[in-house]
C-alpha cells in the first residue's frame, strides 16, 4: 500500500511540473529512479569518478541537440545549474535573437569537448552569420550521479562571464574611431591589446564623439562599469572622431614589447603633461592591468621610500643608509638579493642603486607609521580616489599600516598596491617635481576636473634623478638600460607573492620626455622582463 501511495504522489508532481516545467519533472523522476533501484532493490548506489568517454559523448550530444532546437529548459536540464544554463540558453535566443543553430562537437581530450557553432542573427529585418567556438566540460553530478555538462557562461559564448549576457538591437553607443596624438587610428586589429580600453572608451565617449548608434550583437556585462563587446554589427553606425593622448609609435613598441612576457602589461606617460602615451597588456584574460592592477611594486617603491627620508630630514642622497645583510623590524627578519654584499658605510644612493632592502628597513623606526602614505598622496598625488583617466584607473594604495608592514611598505611589499599606470607616474612625478594626473582623453572634452597634488622640492628632485641615473647607468637596470642615450634615470623592483615560485618583476625608467613603467606576474627580477618592455618603449623616444 505505501508503494501504491508514493507512486500517486510522483504522478501528481510529475503533472503539474510538466505543465510548467519539463527539467523539474525530468530531475524528480531521474531522483525516484535513482534513488528506488528499480523499485525492489532499495537504493541504488549513486556513480561516482569521472565520466566515462560514452557518458561524456551522451551529455554533449543531449546537450547539443535541445540547444540547437532552441529548447532552453530541455539543455538546462543536461547541465549541473539549471537555473542559470536556463537564463542564459534562453536569452540567446529571445534577447540575442540567434537561430538556426548548429553545433558541431570537436574530438574530446577526456572530460572537455571543444565544439563550434554556426547560427544567424536576426533584428528587425537585417541578418548576418555568427560562427565562433567555444567548449564546455562534463563533470558527475553530486547528488544524482549523472553525467553533466558543467555550466559556465562561457558555454554559450567565450565571451561571456557570470552575470553576462548577450543582447541584440541598437548599441548602446555609437561606435568611434580612435586617433593619437597625431591623428593615426587606433584599431583593435593594429594594436590587439587597445580592445577592451577601445571598447571603454567608446562606452563613455560614443555620445560625446558625435557618431550615430548601429545594430549589433554584443556582450552586456553584469558590472555596469565594465564595457560590453560587440561580437557582430548587423548594420553600421556612424563612428565619431575621438582624439587620445596615445602615440601610435610608442603603442606599437608597447605592443610588441609585452608579447614577449606572459602575464604582461605596461604604461608610458609624458611628464611634462601627464598624457598617456602608450598602454598594453599580453595577459589570459582581458583585464587592463596597466591601468587597474593592484599588486605590490616591490623596490620601484624605494622611489617614494627616498623621497619619504629626504623630505623628512631622516637623510639625503650622499647621507647613510647601511646596507647589512639582514635587518629585524619588530620581529621579522627582512634580506636583501641574493649575493649582494653588505656596506656598513653606503649611502642613500649606493643602496638605492643596489635595491638594498635592509637599508630602507633599518630606517622604519625614525619613519612615522603614516609618513609613507603622505609622502605618496600629498606629494605624488596617489591613494585618494581621485584621478580621471579618461576611462577606469586604480589610484593606487599606500595605508599607514602598523606592525613588520610599516617596513615591507618601505620596500614595496606589506599593503602597498600600484599599477604600472602609478610607477609610470611616479616617475614623472620624481624626474620634474610636478604631480601631473596621467589621463587618456584631454579632460576638455568632458569637462572633468583632473587631481593634483603639491608634488616635490627642486633639492629632492635633484636627488631622486640623480639616483635613478645611477641605477640606470650603475645599478641594478644598468644592463636594460644600455644603450639608451641622453638624460635616463631607472629603478627596478621584484615583488614576492604567496604561493608563486617566481616573484613579479616590475620595472620603471624614463629617458627624455617619456616616463614609463611595466609589471610581468612571476616575471622574476625587475630586469629580466618587465625592464626589457620598458626599455623598449623608452626607446621610442615619443
């Protein structure tokens, strides 16, 4: 009797789910069958380990063949987040308006199928072919043991992240045609990595550019901050004319520059203006960490570190800074490279040059806990929030914290944060005395008030190029930097991570009118790759 009534109860779900929807009706029975070992044996034990080659080829193909029906709840149900696979299986047809579609699956490599899909977009009369690729991963599910397709956004297109979804119909702003400073245009295919910073710029200054919208399928991100991508223009809006500060030949050295280190990215800046000369990243990912990164600088710090002890009288660049081989600061134990010697007797200069640690470490008890952090937002204009790049920028971090970081600051490390956008500053900051915000589109077009800071004395100036030149002729960016001619200047830094084997290389110079500053994740020392694209860029000239 208790059998019979519990078959009358999954009747009456299975009734009303399918008047609703068919995934729940489908996941309650394959629960029943799963769990009832066929109704005499009890539980049936629930499959565990990797998907088989049959099960992985069973899933895409049930997976593939709803989708490509349009059957939004049907593919869902074949993914391990139905409700989400649901949202977006069915956006891509009602919100995108992509039909037709045909998917053809690729050879497995295990558990991840690569696939392709052919399909055709169609808004309001106009229709153009989509082709792309993408692949998607078949994992066991937890609870009911089935084999799943494991529900990424980057499923449907590559793409997409969490919260994203495509749209068709009008763009949201018209599309532009970026120029440099000399009137060049600036395209996605001639500089690569200027996409993403093409595509945000066009998101903030499409209107003011003067162009007209077009139809297109694109990308709508879940952060209304981060620009959307358009992956196909059905018809052609006009593009407005909008002037950067970037120059072509220093972005094309940027470019070619950061393709030759994984994990990349770099800035160059005009001191005398502020204007952004060149931005690049060769990265996995999109991210523009030129301008939004946020990781430690390493000894590029020791810059603003010297310009802490100089304005604070601690001491100058011929006073002393002992260079011994490791110095404890309220029980941590700081060292400096490997195999540099001591000097007892250096000065400021000599281990400036060197990039000695404990000698800037053995100054962390005459520097306030807060010094280091109004040295950079009174004087280098970082830390407060406030500039306007032209698109979104970190300002970089320098807290006033207490404890071993008071010293790990002094060196780059503790809770300092920078982007190469910041070291690039920096530079400029230090090499003419004035803190000039570094922007992207002159802030006449948009009326935006730039920051500033009260920058530096013409004595620190005097001393902090005078450094930096030794370091780029003497020190430890002498090898980068030959080579290079008239008046150049130099600091390297290398910034230990948690967890990685190498440490982030970071690298800034600058050589006449050009300031520049490059970071390579797990690049190793300053010089070994973030100094070569720097070098490079410096090179130009611009």
């Amino acid at each position: 009797m208790r059998k019979g009534v519990k078959v009358v109860i999954v009747s009456g779900v299975f009734a009303v789910m399918v008047s609703g929807a068919g995934y729940g009706a489908y996941n309650v029975l394959s629960a029943l069958n799963e769990s009832s070992g066929g109704g005499s044996q009890g539980a049936a034990q629930v499959k565990t380990g990797p998907p088989s080659a049959g099960e992985v080829k069973e899933a895409t193909g049930k997976f593939f063949a709803a989708w490509e029906k349009g059957d939004a709840p049907s593919a869902a149900s074949y993914t391990n987040n139905s409700e989400a696979a649901g949202q977006l299986l069915g956006a891509f047809g009602s919100s995108a308006h992509i039909t037709g579609v045909h998917i053809t699956p690729g050879a497995p490599s295990g558990d991840t199928v690569p696939f392709s899909v052919k399909a055709t977009v169609t808004y309001e009369g106009k229709s153009k072919p989509l082709a792309y690729s993408s692949r998607l991963t078949v994992v066991r599910g937890v609870t009911t043991g089935r084999a799943l397709v494991d529900w990424q956004p980057s499923v449907v297109h590559p793409d997409l992240h969490k919260g994203d979804t495509l749209v068709t119909g009008e763009a949201k702003a018209p599309p532009i045609e970026a120029v440099d400073r000399n009137g060049a245009v600036l395209t996605k295919d001639k500089y690569p990595s200027l996409g993403p910073i093409l595509d945000a710029l066009r998101e903030k200054y499409g209107d003011a550019a003067g162009g007209s919208p077009g139809i297109e399928l694109s990308v709508q991100r879940a952060d209304a901050n981060t620009p959307g991508k358009t992956l196909l223009t059905l018809a052609e809006g006009k593009p407005g004319k909008l002037h950067t500060t970037l120059s072509a030949t220093a972005q094309a050295a940027a470019e070619r520059a950061v393709q030759n280190y994984a994990e990349s990215s770099v800035v160059a800046v005009k001191p005398s203006t502020g204007e952004v000369l060149a931005v690049a990243n060769h990265r996995r990912d999109e991210f523009n960490a030129a301008f939004e990164g946020r990781l430690a600088p390493g000894s590029t710090m020791k810059i603003i570190s010297a310009a802490t002890l100089i304005d604070n009288g601690i001491t100058t660049m011929n006073g002393p800074a002992p260079c011994p081989d490791t110095a404890v600061w309220q029980s941590q134990t700081f060292h400096n490279l490997k195999n540099m010697a001591p000097n007892e007797k250096a000065t400021l200069a000599n281990s400036f040059m060197r990039s000695c640690n404990t000698a800037f470490v053995k100054y962390a008890d005459e520097v306030k806990v807060d010094s280091l952090t109004r040295e950079a937002e009174d004087r280098f204009g970082l830390g407060q929030d406030n500039w306007k790049t032209g698109i979104v920028s970190f300002d970089g971090s320098v807290p006033a914290s207490g404890g071993p970081d008071t010293a790990a600051n002094m060196i780059g490390q503790g809770q300092v944060q920078m982007s190469p956008l910041n070291m690039a500053s920096v530079t400029a900051t230090a090499i003419t005395g004035t803190f000039r915000q570094p922007y992207l589109v002159s802030p006449d077009l948009d009326h935006r008030e730039l920051a500033t800071a009260k920058g530096l004395s013409a004595s620190t100036v005097a001393q902090l190029r005078a450094m930096m030149r030794l370091t780029a002729t003497q020190g430890t960016a002498a090898h980068v930097m030959a080579g290079l001619s008239g008046d150049i200047g130099a600091k390297t830094g290398s910034a230990e991570v948690d967890g990685q084997a190498k440490s982030n290389s970071w690298f800034t110079g600058y050589r006449g009118d050009i300031a520049a500053a490059a970071m390579t994740q797990e690049g190793g020392h300053g010089g070994d790759a973030a100094g070569p694209i720097v070098a490079a860029v410096l090179r130009t000239g611009s």
